[in-house]
C-alpha cells in the first residue's frame, strides 16, 4: 500500500488519485471516506463536535483502512500524523510518502478553498507557517520518502513518486543479483 502525507494543499489526494489510475489499483482519500461515514462535512463536523473529536475519528478511520490491505494507493488528511500510534501505524503498514511543500507554495493553491477547516479566517499564510512548524518533523519521521513538489505538474509529480518507488522495488530484488 503507498500512503501519502504532508500539509493540506501539498496534493496528497490529487497525486495519489492519478499515481493509483497509472498503476491500475484502487485509490482512497480518507477525508472524502470520513465525510461518507459522518454524512456530512468534515468543516460543519469540526464546527460542531471540535477538532479532537475528529482526530478519533480520523485514527479510527485510517486504522482500518490500513487494516484491510486496503487500497492500493491512500491519501490522508493532513492532520493523521499528529498521533504517535497512527504515525507508527501507517509507516508499518505502507510505503509512506511525503509530498513536501512549504507554506507559501500551499497558500498559492489553497487560498480560494472554503472547505479547510483549519485554513479559515485569520492569517491563512501565519496559519500555514505554524502548521508547517509543528508537522513538518512527524511527517518526516512518519515517511519512507519526502519528494519535493515545489511547482511541478501533477504529471511530473506522479512521474517522481513512481520512479521513487520502481527504485525501491529494486534495491529490495536487484535483478540477477549473485
Ligand atoms: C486537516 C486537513 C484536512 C482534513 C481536516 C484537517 C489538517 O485534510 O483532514 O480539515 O489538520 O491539516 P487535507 O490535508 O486533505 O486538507
């Protein structure tokens, strides 16, 4: 299974979607699989129950997602490394990718998006910055590989991670290895 984390906005979903119809396996967005559970979205769940609630939800989610032998490609909300036991979890159970990008590049992608919970009001870019500051250290100790996507294409991107992983493939069964 190939995970992706790292920040909101850094294109978990959308890399992970096309990397999944390249290699012809099943893809999940775990938001998109917590809004089905809930039945409504993850912005009016975190209005109303609060954010630590939905960081049950959310472990619970991606404890059984990862469970399951799961799809072949997930991407996880930005916030599923914040607990020790879903980082120790999705490193054991996957190969983890991080999609590495800084502040000011998210705020470019994200600014017009209303659904982040965590994005609105306020300073959106000092929001971003201490997000970075507090996550960027779990989501590399969560990950097996950071790739850096900067201003790439999402094409390029997939290119990069697919490589990643063709490299990883053969360093584990070197062909005609003595
Ligand atoms: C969150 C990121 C969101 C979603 C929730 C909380 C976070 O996912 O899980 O709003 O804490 O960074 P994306 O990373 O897909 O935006």
């Amino acid at each position: 299974m190939i995970i992706f984390v790292g920040m909101p906005g850094s294109g978990k979903s959308t890399v992970g979607r096309q990397l999944a119809r390249r290699l012809g396996v099943e893809f999940v967005d775990s938001d998109q699989r917590i809004e089905q559970d809930l039945g409504c979205s993850i912005r009016s769940f975190f209005e109303r129950e609060g954010e630590e609630r939905f960081r049950d939800i959310e472990a619970e989610t991606l404890d059984v997602l990862t469970l399951q032998g799961g799809p072949g490609v997930l991407s996880t909300g930005g916030g599923a490394v914040l607990r020790e036991s879903t980082r120790q979890r999705l490193r054991a159970r996957g190969r983890v990718i991080y999609l590495h990008a800084l502040p000011d590049d998210i705020y470019r992608r994200v600014r017009h998006d209303t659904t982040r919970p965590l994005l609105q009001g306020g300073n959106p870019v000092q929001r971003l910055c201490t997000l970075y500051e507090q996550r960027d250290g779990l989501y590399r100790e969560t990950a097996h590989y950071v790739v850096e996507t900067g201003r790439p294409t999402v094409a390029t991107l997939v290119n990069m991670v697919a490589m990643q992983l063709e490299l990883d493939e053969l360093a584990a069964h070197p062909a005609g290895g003595s």
